[in-house]
C-alpha cells in the first residue's frame, strides 16, 4: 500500500472494503492500531463514524485528532460518542468552522489535564468584568 492515509475498520458482519487504500484489521483493534502508527510509511489513519472503535482509541491514547460534526438537530437519543466512563479525555479546539446549513466542524487535539485553579485565580476572566 502506498505511504499515503489508510483506512482501517473494524467489523461484526462480512464486509467488503471498497475504498481506496483501505484493509479489514484482524485480531485486535489497539494492537493494529499501535503498528499502524509506528509505521513511517504511513502518514495518517482515518477512522470515518465509527461509535464503537474511536472510544476504544481515545481511552488507549492513540488519538492524534479528533474530527466532529455537530448538526442543529437535537436527536434526544441513540448513542453517544462519549459514555459515562471513569476517565475523562481532555481535549483542545484546535479548529472550528461553520457551514451554511448549520453544521458546525470541530477539530480537537488530546492534551493534558488543566491545572486545577479557584475561582480567586479566574474571577477577572469573566465577562463583564472591567
């Protein structure tokens, strides 16, 4: 496969891969993942709507970017992306964009937690305060 994006899936039904640059990871998902990033030939890993197998990478730590779409619908319900684990992933905006049909992207970057800070420390930072 060329040093280019891979595509890499994970299944529970017979499934044939169409895309380009595209293969069916076997055995296990962290694992695949793990040596598809030491990989120098390999520029990035794209895993596209996947609510089962980006929680699993982003509790691993193997996360470099995080691509969502936030649509003006409010749904009330199906599942969630993020789930009620002990662990929260701490995550920086690293971009934004809003089309015309009201969709909004957000890019986020995994970073460290925040310094744990008082509300002495950022009382000044509110709005309205001169």
């Amino acid at each position: 496969m060329p040093a280019a994006r891979r595509r890499a899936g994970t299944t529970r039904q017979p499934l044939e891969l169409s895309w380009r640059n595209s293969e069916l990871i076997k055995g296990d998902l962290l694992d695949a993942v793990t040596s598809l990033k030491a990989d120098a030939g390999i520029r990035g890993i794209l895993i596209p709507g996947s609510i089962s197998v980006v929680p699993q990478l982003l509790a691993a730590g193997l996360v470099d970017e995080l691509r969502l779409l936030a649509h003006p619908v409010p749904a009330r319900k199906g599942r969630r992306l993020f789930d009620d684990g002990d662990a929260p992933y701490h995550l920086w905006v690293t971009a934004t964009e809003a089309f015309p049909t009201g969709v909004i992207r957000v890019i986020y970057s995994p970073t460290e937690a925040p310094a744990k800070v008082g509300y002495d420390q950022v009382k000044d930072q509110a709005p309205g305060r001169q």
